[in-house]
C-alpha cells in the first residue's frame, strides 16, 4: 500500500514546489481577501494572465481568464464559506510530537516550527463551528502549506474531535481537504489516523448527520482513503488533483507516466467517485443549499383545499394509444418535472465505484416544501441528449447510484420520490459482467427497508424490472397516459408470435395501461393530464403530478419508520394473492394487530393502576408490548425552529 507522505504526492510538494509567486501571509489578517496588493504581479501558471487587476483572483484566488484554481489557504477558506465573524475555532491543547525522532535533510521539529512561522497556525488543520448562511455547521478545514497539508497524529485527533463534537451537536459535518496523506514522519502513529478519522465519520453516519466533504487541490493519500472519501456528499473544486497515490509514484511504480487527465475531479466525477464539482465561486452557495435542504426537510405551507385542484382522468381511447403517447418525444421527462417541481435540486453523482449513469438522476430537492431525495430516470431530449442517457435505459451503475441515494435518504430521514420512466434496463452483456441483475435487485431490497415515505409515480414507459427497481413505494402513482408492463409490446409480440408487428394486438392484451394496472392493484393512483397529454402542457402536467406526491407525502408523514416498513412489505405482499385468501390473511392479520393493540392499552392502564402487585395478564413480557406501541416511532426528521430571516440561497449548480 502507497500511503505517502510530505511531498510524496508528484507536483504537491509543500517545500517551496508551490509556484513562488503566490504570497502567503504568516498572519492573514482578516481584510485580506479585499487586499489589492497581494495580486501584484501574480500570473496564472496555466493561461499566464496577469492578475493584479482581477477582483475573482483577490477574492477567491481563482483566475478571470481561464479559471484556474490558484491554492487556497484555511483561513481564506473560512472567510469565504462562513458567515462573518461566526468562527468558532475549537483549540486542541497537545501538539505534535516526534515519536520517532526524525530526521532526513531537516529535524522534523525544525520542519514544525517553520511550518508555524509559515502559516501562523499551531497544525495542518482548523477545527470549529461556524455559520453557512445562517445554518451552524462544524468545519475541518485543511492548511496545505502546512507540511503538505499531512495528517500526522495531532491532525488526525483535531479530526475527531471535530466529527465528534458535530455527532454531539447534531450539526452537518463540512471538511475541506487539501492534503498529500499520511504524515511520514511520524510514522505508523501518523497512518493509524486513518483508522480513527474513518470511525468518527462512521458514528456521524450511525447518527444520521449530514457530512459534506469537500475535496481541492490535492487530496492524496492518507486523507482520501479515509475520512474524506466518507462523506455523504463528495464535491470537489475544478481541475484538482485527487487520487489515493501521487502521479509520480504511480509512475515510479509502473514505469508509465499516468495521462494527464486521470486524477483530476472531472476523471473522478466520469468515474462515479464524487457527486460534483464547484467551482470555487459557487462553493458556498452549493453548501449552503445543501444545508438548508437537510435543515428543515418539512415546512409545508399550509394552504387552502381550493388550490389543489383535480381534474377528472381522461384515460385514452386504447391501449395502443396509450403506448404512443408515453412513448411521445415531447412528453415530459424527469429533467421538466425537476425544473417545475423542485426548485431548489442538488444533484448526485456516480455510484462510488466505477461511472456516473446519466440515465438515472438523484438528488436532494425541495417539493413544496419537502425536501425530498429524488431518483429518477431520464430519457433526454433530443438525439444527442436521448443518446448519452440511452433512452433512460439505466445500467448497473444506475441502479447502484439509485441505491446509494436511498440509503442517503434513510440515514437523513429524508423521504423518497421516484419518477419512473424507461423502456427497461440496458441490455447488453457489458451490463450483465457489471451486475446488472443484482443492481436491480439491490434497489428493490433496498426500497423494501427504507425508513422513510417513499411515493413512486410512473411519467411515461415503465418497462419491466428496470423500471419497478424505482418502484416499492407506500404510495404508486401512474400518470394517466403511461404505462407499466413486464415487456414491452414489441417484446413481447417477438417472442410469442415472432412477429413484433403484433405489438398494437398484445399492447391490450398485456393490460400496461394506467386503468388496467389500478384494476390489477399494482399501483394507487391515476395522475390526470392535461387535454391531449402531458406533452400538451408540461408545466400543468407538473403541477398536478405535484399535487398528487404532496398530498401522498402529507398523508404518509405522520407514519412511524416501523410501520411504514411493515405496511410496505404487506403491500406488496398481497399482490397477485387469490382475492379470498388475501380477505382471509388481511382480516387474520387485522384481529392480531387488534389484539396487540389491546394488550398494549390494557398495559399501559395497568401501568397507571394503583395497586401493588400488577397481575401479569399479558403474558411473558408486557411491557414489551407497551414499550413498542408507546415508542417514538417517526419516520421523518421534524424541521428545527427556522431563524426568522432565514436567508434565501441560489440553486445549486454543480457542473
Ligand atoms: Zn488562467
């Protein structure tokens, strides 16, 4: 294993391999961004423009002309993220210690005590609590010009204690890397910091705290392969440098010198490994939509019944038809539902393994009022856009992202919206290497279990596994022009008459239409449109489609995670059952749901009775029973007291 450290990282050397141009104050005062004279002279290494004159350069040190990200100090960092004046460094007392004596052109002591006069800061790392947007957060910032931005053990402790402190608070988690890894000098005390940052961030994932790490030139190493890969968002700045070893020890090791795109954001971006990247002008405002989007998950407004009208459901003249109009190219996808229903949408990438599918688009979002994780397929429009995203035809790494983000949804307690729309998966035998089936069948389980609401809504072609993998809900709502089927037509007439011809003639006999499939039982709900279809009116046909998830969503709020659970599995238990057994099961199941209910009234009067020796009437273990019902059982977060004047933030816009 290549853990490396100080200056081990290929160009990310931190003894003066930084370009010599860039002054770096012992002691930045705190005016320093608005500074005019730090830009004096400073060219940009990649474009060479000159950047004294450039307000981007002073202020986020970012260049006008090309927008090369110039390294960042902490302190810069904090100004720029928080709230005025609303740090709260955290102090750890110990500094670093030198446990093995070491030393090669340089004591490591000596190295210390110029790093301090250096950066004015005691370690490589900042800790505390400041305020993004008026939301508090605990932050972990990075100080590269710090021996490299190493973690060594006093790193790696100020990381915890930080994490920690954010588990204790029930506060978001924010870190800003910027580092070469492990600190060598401190030896295997320095590596085993891995260890402990990796299970600190692990308790602030048992405890449901939002964690959004935020990776910048370089992240290598030690600090990528643990705590910093482990947080719920990954973004990172433009063009960064982030692997786990350094281009020049992979080329030392390989005896090839890697291309020269293949450890930057957007190479991990294409391969699934983050979520997205900011440039570092919107940073702020993407980390602020986040935490306002996972800061208050319910403020419905209330408003009157009137407003949510219904239109009566125009089914259409026939099967056939049907087919065509979810199949029309104007129809409506996901990408017109999320411009009209979510205004404020953060979008997800990747699977954390290997791609980022464009067919399947997840993401945090605010419906009505709801911040809702929302997964999604995506047809595309046009040629160019139906052909990147394959028709919504959704492959492995769809359906991972797509599990990714409900697991995402279950530890934020956020509740689940899908849209479902696709001819089916991606059917080719790269796929099945990939794990195409077991993808599928990940999403289903994984739905099955989430603790929170989760509405689907077929938009358009709900074709066969590919498309029920997004669709174990407790509320199934199906536009009343789309249509949901084990096959498609064509398929279907090719196997069974060889003839895909026949696909207007099995069209009806399959029963894919949205009254058939009420009719059957398989989904809630029918979604009106507007006159002719949605394509007719996209807009209108989002709104009602909103409606209808939001009164879905209401009604489903007031639900305890465990029953909702429950609920789910009977659901989907009772379809296909013979109607008489399912009366049967349901009437059965009802009496023991009585019963228990019964017994845990009868045990909390009991509890209440005046007497000393309470009869054991319930048998083994009443309390149990009591204690179960009595339970807090929410499947929602409760939004906390929103500061009155909250400030309003951008929509987020990660690429
Ligand atoms: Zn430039």
């Amino acid at each position: 294993m290549a853990v490396h450290g100080v200056g081990a990282g290929g160009e990310t050397q931190s003894d003066g391999a930084l370009p010599s141009t860039l002054p770096t104050p012992p002691d930045e005062a705190p005016r320093a961004l608005s500074s005019h004279d730090d830009a004096a002279g400073v060219t940009c290494p990649r474009c060479g423009a000159e950047q004294t004159e450039s307000s981007a350069y002073r202020r986020y040190r970012v260049c006008e002309r090309c927008s090369h990200h110039f390294p960042f100090s902490a302190r810069r960092r904090l100004e720029l993220l928080l709230d005025e004046g609303s740090f709260r460094e955290v102090h750890h007392a110990g500094a670093a210690i030198d446990p093995l004596l070491f030393s090669d052109r340089v004591p490591y002591s000596e190295r210390l005590s110029q790093a301090r006069d250096k950066t004015g800061l005691d370690e490589a790392v900042l800790i505390g609590s400041g305020r993004i947007n008026g939301r508090e957060c605990v932050l972990a910032v990075f100080e590269f010009e710090f021996l490299g931005g190493s973690m060594g053990t006093v790193v790696g402790e100020k990381v915890a204690i930080a994490l920690e402190l954010a588990v204790e608070k029930r506060l978001p988690f924010v870190s800003v890397a910027a580092s070469g890894g492990a600190r060598m000098q401190e030896g295997m005390l320095s590596l085993v910091q891995m260890a402990k940052t990796s299970a600190a961030a692990m308790r602030l994932h048992r405890e449901g705290v939002p964690f959004i790490s935020v990776l910048t030139d370089p992240t290598t190493g030690g600090v990528y392969a643990s705590f910093a890969s482990q947080g719920d968002v990954l973004l990172a700045e433009p063009r960064a440098l982030i692997g786990f070893a350094g281009p020049r020890v992979i080329e030392q090791l390989t005896g090839r010198k890697p291309p020269e795109d293949a450890q930057t954001a957007e190479y991990l971006l294409q391969h699934g490994q983050i979520d997205g990247i900011l440039d570092r002008r919107k940073l702020r405002n993407g980390v602020a939509t986040l935490l306002q989007l996972l800061g208050s998950p319910w403020n419905v407004s209330p408003r009157g019944e009137q407003e949510l009208y219904r239109p009566e459901v125009q089914p259409p003249a026939s099967a056939w038809e049907a087919v065509e109009l979810a199949r029309h190219p104007e129809r409506p996808t996901t990408r017109d539902y999320v411009r009209c229903m979510l205004p404020y949408f953060f979008e997800l990438h990747g699977d954390r393994l290997s791609a980022d599918d464009p067919a399947a688009i997840c993401g945090v979002g605010d419906l009505g009022g709801i911040t809702v994780m929302l997964i999604a397929q995506e047809r595309g429009h046009g040629e160019e856009d139906r052909k990147r995203r394959r028709g919504g035809r959704m492959t492995p790494e769809g359906y991972r992202k797509a599990a990714r983000a409900m697991r995402l949804a279950a530890s934020w307690r956020l509740p689940v919206v899908t849209l479902i729309d696709t001819p089916g998966a991606q059917l080719d035998v790269d796929s099945e290497a990939r794990g195409l089936a077991p993808s599928i069948s990940q999403c289903l389980a994984t739905m099955s279990i989430l603790p929170v609401p989760v509405v689907a809504a077929v938009i358009g072609e709900g074709g066969s596994g590919g498309a029920l993998a997004l669709g174990v809900a407790d509320r199934i709502l199906m536009q009343q022009n789309a249509i949901y089927s084990v096959i498609a037509p064509e398929g279907a007439a090719a196997i069974l008459y060889h003839d895909a011809q026949k696909a207007r003639e099995l069209a009806h006999a399959l029963k894919l239409t949205a009254a058939d499939c009420k009719l059957l039982g398989v989904v809630d709900t029918l979604v009106p449109e507007p006159e002719g279809g949605a394509h007719q009116d996209p807009d209108y046909a989002a709104l009602l489609l909103k409606n209808f998830i939001l009164d879905a969503l209401v009604e489903l709020r007031r639900v305890g995670a465990n029953k909702l659970v429950e609920e789910r599995y009977r659901k989907f238990r009772r379809m296909g059952q013979q109607p008489a057994a399912s009366r049967r099961e349901t009437f059965s199941r009802d009496m023991e749901e009585l019963q228990k209910r019964l017994g845990g009234a009868l045990a909390q009067v009991l509890e209440h009775w005046p007497h000393r020796d309470k009869p054991s009437v319930l048998g083994e273990q009443p309390s149990t029973v009591a204690g179960l019902l009595a339970a807090p059982d929410r499947a929602v977060r409760e939004p906390p007291q929103q500061a009155p004047n909250s400030p309003t933030v951008e929509g987020s816009d990660d690429n």
